[in-house]
C-alpha cells in the first residue's frame, strides 16, 4: 500500500467493506495535489480538441504529396519513380500505409509540436523505411568532447531499454515555437495548460453532475447543536452512504425534528453553456480552427461557410503542409536542389461545378488553359499530344504594344484568310452539286 501512496498522492484506500461510496477519494482525480491533470492523454478526451487533431491529421494525409523535379525553365515534373515518391505516397514501411503513417505524424506534430520517424536502410537504398517514434519517448542527448558545438543525438527510451539514434537516421518535424536550443518545438500542453485544465474541469463537472442524475445536492437542517465534531462528521458520513452513490433515490427517513433541504443549483444562471462554448473556442486558436469544422455553427451561415472553407486550406492547413513539405527537403532527400515533394491541394480550393467550369472557360478563351490542363485539374485522363495540349489565341486581338498600322495589317490578314476559306466552300459546294 505504500507503493499506492507513494505513485498517486493519495491517502489509502479502506477495506471493501469499510469503503463508502460518497468518499471524495472514490470521485477525485488521481494526481499528487488533488487538480486536474493536463498531458496528451487528459487533452485529446476534450471533443474539441479531438476534433481539430483529426480535422487536420485525416485532411493533410488524405492529400496527394507528389515528388518533382525542378526545370531550367522553372516547371516541375512528376518524378513517381523516384524512391521517396514510392515511399511517402504508398508504404513508408511493411506494416503501415501512407494514409496511416501521415495522419499519426501530424497527430503528433499538432499535440507535441514534434514528431518523429527512424529512417532504415533496405532494398530501396538508405531511405527505405520510415517507422514512427513514439514523441514521448524520445529525448535530445547533446554531445561533448570532438562532435562539434551543437551535436547531439535522439535516444529512444522505452522502459529500461535505451537506445541512441544519429540526426541523419531520424525524420524531426517540429513546430515552432522552438526550445531555446533550438531542437525541439515547445510544448503544447505545457503553453496552453490552463485553457486546457479549464477545459477538462467543465468537461469533469458536466460528468459529475449527470452521474447524479442531474440532482443538486442539500443540506440537513438540525434543530439544536451536535455535542463533538466528531458527531458531525459521522452523522455526515452515514447520511452520504445511505443515499449517494448506487443508493441514490432510495427513501430516507429523518428523525428528532431534522429537514432536508434541496439546493437549486440552476446551470443555466449560472453561464454553464457560455462558459463551456468560450473555452471550446479558446482550444481552437491553438490550431486556428474555422469554428464549424467541428460543429460549432453559431455564426456560420450558407454564404459564408464556403468562404471559410478556403480559410481553412489558407490559415489552418498550410503552415502543416510547409511544415511536411521543407522537412521532407531537409531530412529525406538527398538532391533537395533537383527534387522536392508537393501536396495537391486543388481538389480542397475548388468551388462549385458551375464556378469551375466558367473559369475554365475563361481561362480556355484567354488562351492561358489548355483541355489538358482543365481535364487535370478535374481529375481526368489528358487528350494527347496535339489534341488536348493546342492554346488557343483569340482573333480578334493583336500583340500588346503594336502600333495601329500593324494592328490594321494583322486584321486584313485575318479578313483575306475569311475570303479565301468563303472562296473554298463555294466551290466544294459547286462540285457537290455537279456529282448531284
């Protein structure tokens, strides 16, 4: 039993059946000073903040990330053959997927501000593998003596095993703000500690009080005076056992002039909902979360929902996606001057049907969309070379900056070409008539 006290902070608990159910012990928080405990397990429960990590994760995993090459010219190009295309796009190892292994990474990048990756040797070459890192079991060993001024390595502690990794074996993706050394982003948790112990205290007293049925507790009005406080205390601790607990609702019996009087604790006077929904939005800013993505719609209306889709993609999901795409540059490719991994949001930007199809149709007539380019853009096989690849010009306008002269030539240009194609038809027209 020492050991008990010793790793909860708690007086023992009694024999089962000295135990009595309204004892503070049996519904009070298992830490050492009797708050609310905060770390990463306490703050996914909060539906809020479950909600933003898998809004995120399952939104930024779902994503195509696709590997080019850089062009002279200033283009990209696929490069699916490349090994971190394979790697980052299907299975960056034998027992996870990409969907899988993405959307736990930045899981643990939202929550942490960090997340981890052993890169293995294999079949592919010295990137063959990535296995994630548990972030809290990974700690930052700086190195002394001849490795240079800032070395250090990860080592992995998983109960008593120990185990230490190089830079150039680990895959870091870190938020900012930084630690001072510069290593690690800062904790989450520990930033936004107080927001998120408010948050878990609501979420407590909202438990507590429909486990009760919703029942306000009372008080028992004693005429006269208890002789010790001793008394007191007992008569409190058998009226507890008699009817709080498995014994609710049961009916009492009151004697020697004593009344039970009900406390009306109302929660709505007393701002339950304001405050619960003011914190739930105070956990959002933490990701910058559009309020109705997870379900808060008390602002949103049908005309501005779709703009707040696009914010979402702009000031929520971008700085992740830099984040994934710069650290993939950093720690996973090897020429990061020829080659770089993207993710794709245009299938997240796009609008409704009737809007894309009329920009693409200006972008078609302005001669700066191709078929091919619009038929990508929705997802389609391209037509082939000369076909769905043709820009088209339109005719009735003249190089910017040509002086009227020219402007008058390329018209007359265009007027003769008219004549001559009128000239043809009338005597294809002829000839038919003729074989008629």
């Amino acid at each position: 039993m020492r050991l008990f006290s010793r790793i909860f902070g708690a007086s023992e608990p009694s024999a089962p059946s000295n135990r009595n159910p309204g004892d503070d012990y049996w519904f009070g928080p298992v830490s050492p000073d009797g708050q609310v405990i905060v770390n990463a397990s306490t703050v996914s429960t909060i539906p809020e903040v479950y909600d933003c990590l898998q809004v995120i994760s399952q939104t930024l995993a779902s994503l195509p990330l696709i590997t080019y090459r850089k062009e002279k010219n200033g283009g990209k190009t696929r490069q699916d053959e490349h090994p971190i295309a394979d790697l980052l796009h299907h299975r960056p190892n034998p027992e996870t997927t990409a969907f899988e292994f993405r959307h736990q990474m930045t899981w643990d990048l939202l929550l942490h501000r960090n997340a981890f990756a052993e890169i293995r040797e294999g079949r592919r070459g010295v990137i063959d593998q990535l296995v994630r890192i548990d972030p809290e079991t990974v700690w930052i060993v700086k190195l002394d003596g001849d490795n240079g001024a800032g070395a250090y390595v990860y080592e992995i502690r998983d109960g008593a095993r120990r185990r230490r990794l190089d830079r150039e074996e680990v895959f870091h993706l870190r938020a900012p703000p930084v630690t001072s050394d510069n290593i690690l982003g800062r904790s989450l948790i520990a930033d936004g500690n107080r927001t998120f112990a408010r948050a878990l205290a609501l979420q407590d007293y909202a438990t507590r009080f429909f486990e009760n049925d919703a029942t306000p507790g009372g008080v028992v009005e004693i005429p006269g005076k208890f002789a010790t406080v001793e008394q007191a205390h007992e008569y409190k601790r058998k009226w507890q056992a008699e009817f709080s607990g498995k014994n609710r609702h049961k009916v009492g019996m009151l004697d020697g002039g004593s009344k039970f009087v009900k406390l009306d604790v109302q929660n709505d006077k007393a701002q339950f909902i304001e405050t619960y929904r003011e914190v739930a939005l105070q956990c959002l800013r933490f990701w910058r979360m559009p309020p109705h993505k997870v379900g808060i719609l008390d602002k949103a209306t049908f005309s501005n929902i779709e703009q707040q889709s696009l914010e979402f993609v702009t000031d929520t999901l971008m700085p992740w996606l830099v984040a994934w795409e710069q650290g993939i540059r950093r720690d996973l490719i090897v020429r990061d001057d020829v080659f770089f991994a993207e993710h794709n949001v245009a299938g997240l930007l796009r609008g409704d049907i009737k809007a894309r199809y009329e920009a693409y149709r200006i972008g078609r007539e302005w001669g700066w969309l191709s078929a091919d380019d619009v038929r990508e853009r929705e997802n389609m096989n391209p037509l082939g070379a000369g076909v769905g690849d043709v820009y088209l010009q339109p005719l009735n306008m003249a190089p910017a900056g040509s002086e009227p002269a020219q402007r008058a030539a390329y018209a007359a240009t265009i007027e003769r070409e008219l004549a001559l194609f009128a000239t043809h038809r009338k005597l294809i027209e002829a000839r038919s008539d003729a074989l008629r």
